[in-house]
C-alpha cells in the first residue's frame, strides 16, 4: 500500500486491530494471579522480540514519536489509534506500569480499571480532584481530616483559601453518621484516606460508598498505606483511588511518583457523562496534557521494577510491623500505639474486614489478614522527649518518607505536617509526642533492638538529669 493510499481511515482502521489485541491480552493476564500480573503485566513475549528479544521492558527515553505520515499523525492526535504522541501526555514506559497499577487495584474485579501515573502523590491529588471543582461557587467537600499533611493543605490553602471551596471536616473516619451529615447537594465528592497517615485512622469504605452513591456523590480513597497488595477501595465501592507511589510500590526509594486509578462509570452529579464513563483516560488526555504532570520515563522504569515484588514484599514489611507494634505496647515508655492490627485500636474490626494480602489463605481457605507496615506511638514525656528518642536510632533512618525496605521514622508534628499549622494539627488530633514509624525488610529483631537501645538511652538521660 503507498503512503497516499494510507489515509485516515486506514489508520483507524488498523488502531481498531491494536485496540483488540490489547484488549485480549489484558483479559487474559487478568485471570492470571496477582504476583504474576506484577512482574508480567501486558509486556508479552510477541513484545519482546519487537524490542530485540528484550525480555524486560525497555525505557522509551524519547520525548516525542515519528509518523509515518501526516495521516498517521492526524489519526494519532484524534485518538483514533494507540499512540503515544507526546511524552508529556503518555508515554510506552509509562503505559507498562499503568496496566500493571490498573490491573492490581482491578484485581478479581469484573469491572475494567484505567490508570494514569503523575510526578507525584500531591500531583495524583490534584488531578484527581480538580475535575470537579469547575465552577464550584457554593460546593462542598467532605474530607477525613485525618489525612497527610500535604493533602490537608492543597484542600485548606489551595481550595478553600484559593478559590473559596467549603472543606468539611471529619474528625471521627469510623463515624459513618458524620460523614452523612457533612454531604448534600452540593457535595463534590467525598475524601478518605484509609489507612490515614500517621494517625492509622481507618474508613469503612463500603460503607461510605453506598451512602455517597445513593445521593450521587464520588468516592475518591487514598490507599498508598494499604497499596492493592492488601486492600483494593474499587472493589469495595469507591470510584477513584489515588496513591503516592513513591511509597510501597516504589519501596527502593529511588523516585517520586504518584498514581489515580478509577473504574468506568464513576458516580457523579457534577460530572459529565463523558467523564464519567472514563475518567482516568480523560484525566490524562485533557486536564494532565494542560497541567503537565507527567512523570518522566526512567522514573516509571524504576517503579515498574518495584513492583515486580510489591505483594511479598508488602507481606514481610507488615509481619515486622505487627511485632514491632507489639514490642512498643509493652514498654511503660510508650503511652499509646496505633497499628490496625493491634485488637486496641479502634478500627481494627475495620481492617480486619478490609485489608487481606491478596492470593494468601489460612488452612481454612480464609484470607490472611496483614495490616500494613507503618505504625505511629505516642512517647511518654512530652514533644522533647519524642525528639530524644528519635535523636537515638542508630538503624532507624530519620526522614520525611514511608514505604522504604529500610525502616524510617519521624516525628509529622515538625516535619510532614508542620504546614497544618496549630490549628489543623488540632484538628487531625496529631500531638507533639507522637513518632511516625515505617517498618522495613530489615530483620525484625535488629529494628526492635534498635528501638530498645533508644529507649533505654532517653532512660539513662532523664535519670542523670533528675540526679
């Protein structure tokens, strides 16, 4: 066929083949078990050897592709057929890792998911959220003020502050009466972020969905704590999941990343049915395309190899956890800890009910339970006491991150939430004491150790002190 002959259509035509053949490919791996979706994702082995046999997902460093003809072009750039266009817009590398992301928040759900990556949590937040604020004279969102630090100032300063959205605070995320009565009508969505960060608030996620949805109102979950190795909000009823994929996914702390994944037909009042239908897709070819928030090729290369190992990985990370929840709630030292695994906190029964490592059952048949890996304690003595311990981890890395193989902690009050300010702070009930702590794959008798010879250390000062 010449290149004149090779019009529009014919690269319609040939984008609708394409279309279909991922589309099998996709079904297929989504009956394959959830380890394997993660380390095969729809790189096939037809794929390799259109890379040079390349058995591993090459990196499209590019920022642009060729065409073949201005047809082809014009076909491209009307969507008629998969095409990357632009790199700001999507990308081949990009694409490997939002199939895997979308099939694991998808995992054993009948519904197709779609996902988008961003350059960041914040900018997965964002874009998650801004499209229905449009014209949002007299709207209303009702958010768990429980949540990351960040999250509470893009709603507080960015919205509120900005363009004079009403935020509606919930103080109590197990409350299901007090979410209820924060929405009506005019109630963009609802925001919940379960696990919540570091407070390890938990939602009842179901729950909330059915009675969001009965009034048409979208349920957007942040479930980065969680990640869809123990918990998947889409299947649970929410319309929209974001995460910082820097975290667990991500856990050789390597980049910043962030993800929003959705299934189709989203429930909205404000939406339109367009949107609607898919509205990851339309995040990424309209309002992504104008705010730039793409993330760059090699930092979706290492995402993709994190992932690969996300379950197990995920698997030992919260084992250590629940040991080191347990160690730190038997020291006089400690007054409180927070960890959904520990029959004391108060959404445990929650958690017991959602958060299930996936493809692991008991002898029974039945689903294991993991909890995650970050917990949060409250330090005997005040903020300068909490300050003391953290001056004294000698394994325990202190920084302003979570999700590491390496075990990290700090103290959110001057750190990740100092921005709330007081007020907010209050608000999300977030005292000066409290340390937030992320386990890693080290072994679990060091990290302990580690956790004891601290506590000792601030025991011996107070003592010379009071000498």
């Amino acid at each position: 066929m010449t290149m004149i002959e090779k019009n529009v259509q014919y690269y319609a035509e040939k984008g609708k083949q394409l279309v279909e053949r991922v589309e099998k490919k996709r079904e297929n791996m989504r009956k394959k078990k959830f380890d394997t979706i993660a380390v095969h994702g729809l790189y096939s082995l037809e794929d390799a050897l259109e890379n040079n046999g390349s058995i591993i997902e090459p990196i499209y460093m590019s920022s642009a592709q060729q065409y073949e003809n201005s047809n082809h072009l014009e076909a491209a750039q009307e969507q008629q057929i998969p095409s990357w266009i632009y790199t700001r817009i999507t990308n081949p590398t990009l694409t490997y890792v939002e199939e895997i992301i979308a099939m694991l928040e998808g995992y054993k759900l009948s519904e197709k998911t779609s996902a988008v990556l961003t350059s960041s949590g914040m900018a997965a937040v964002f874009m998650a959220t801004n499209p229905f604020l449009a014209n949002c004279e007299g709207a209303n969102i009702v958010v768990d003020a429980r949540c990351y630090g960040g999250t509470f100032t893009i709603f507080n300063e960015r919205y509120k502050g900005e363009r004079g959205l009403e935020i509606r605070w919930v103080k109590d995320s197990l409350d299901l009466n007090e979410w209820e009565e924060k929405m009506d009508e005019n109630t963009r969505f609802v925001y919940a972020e379960t696990p919540a960060n570091p407070s390890l608030n938990l939602t009842d996620v179901k729950a909330l969905s059915e009675i969001a949805h009965k009034k048409g109102i979208a349920v957007i979950v942040d479930s980065t704590l969680a990640t869809p190795a123990l918990f998947r909000p889409l299947e649970h009823g929410a319309d929209i999941v974001v995460h910082s994929v820097s975290k667990a996914m991500a856990a050789s702390g390597s980049v910043i990343a962030g993800a929003i994944i959705s299934k189709n037909d989203i429930v909205s009042n404000f939406l339109s049915e367009e949107i609607k239908k898919d509205f990851v897709t339309y995040v990424k070819f309209n309002p992504m395309r104008d705010h730039g928030t793409a993330l760059s090729p090699i930092s979706a290369f290492f995402v993709l190899n994190d992932l690969r190992s996300l379950r197990s990985r995920v698997d030992l990370m919260s084992d250590n956890a629940m040991k080191v929840a347990e160690f730190l709630n038997s020291l006089d030292q400690v007054e409180c800890v927070s960890y959904p695994g520990l029959e004391s906190h108060p959404g445990h029964s929650v958690a017991k009910s959602l958060m299930k490592l996936a493809d692991n059952e008991d002898e029974n048949g039945e689903e294991i339970n993991r909890y995650g890996y970050l917990l949060s304690f409250n330090v005997k003595g005040g903020h300068q006491a909490a300050r003391d311990l953290l001056d004294q981890f000698k394994i325990i890395w202190t920084a302003t991150d979570l999700g590491r193989v390496k075990s990290v902690a700090t103290i959110p009050t001057i750190s990740t939430h100092r921005q709330q300010g007081d007020e907010g702070r209050k608000l999300a009930s977030l005292p000066s004491n409290l340390i937030r702590l992320s386990i890693g794959i080290e072994d679990v008798e060091d990290i302990i150790e580690d956790l004891n010879q601290a506590f000792k250390a601030i025991q011996t000062k107070s003592q010379v002190q009071h000498q």
